[in-house]
C-alpha cells in the first residue's frame, strides 16, 4: 500500500484533522477530476491533460504530485493510475455521483 509522503495540512484549519486536510486536497482545481478521470484506466500525462480539458500543464503536474504525495495516485508503465487508497477514496463519491443523477434529472 502506497504510504502519504506529505503531512497532513489544510489552508485555512490549525486543527490538523484530517478531513480538513482532505477536503482541502479534493477542493483544488482539478484534483477530483483527475480522480475520476482514472477511475477506469492509468492514462498518461498527455491523455490525462485532453481528459481534463486541456487543463495548464503546470497545475496538473502539480494536482498529479499532490495525489501521488496524498497516496492516491502512483506513477506506472501505461500513466497515472489510483493506488488502493485512490479507488477507496473514489468508492466513497459513487453514491454522490448516484444521488448528482437524480437531482440533475430533477432540476431539468
């Protein structure tokens, strides 16, 4: 199991607990999009990038290091793919992605 690299850290929270520090991980730009975008295969840098809409180099190296850094993501021979942690975390937004359905259906 891939162990997290960085401390636990949030902006803006000195309580050091955990869910701060992960939904301050999760609430950046594209973090959760590169999350779900590998929810089926490792894809590379490149791939990943046109899956993400072209998002800037820069900040998506920099979300990729900072999911790798959490544990999330590791780096294989084919890409970027979810760790075990990784698919856990993403295991526990299938019933948000569910319910997200319904109420767009919903408001529609």
């Amino acid at each position: 199991m891939t162990r997290p690299t960085k401390p636990l850290r949030a902006r803006g929270s000195r309580t050091g607990r955990p869910i701060m520090a992960l939904l301050d991980l999760l609430g950046r730009r594209w973090s959760l999009r590169i999350l779900w975008e590998l929810r089926q295969s490792e894809l590379t840098s490149r791939a990943l990038r046109a899956a993400c809409d072209d998002a800037s180099p820069t900040v998506l190296q920099t979300r990729l290091d900072e999911l790798r850094g959490a544990g999330f993501l590791q780096l294989g021979d084919d890409g970027y793919g979810l760790t075990p942690l990784g698919r856990e975390l993403l295991e526990t937004f299938l019933p948000l992605h569910r319910f997200a359905d319904r109420w767009s259906r919903q408001v529609q």
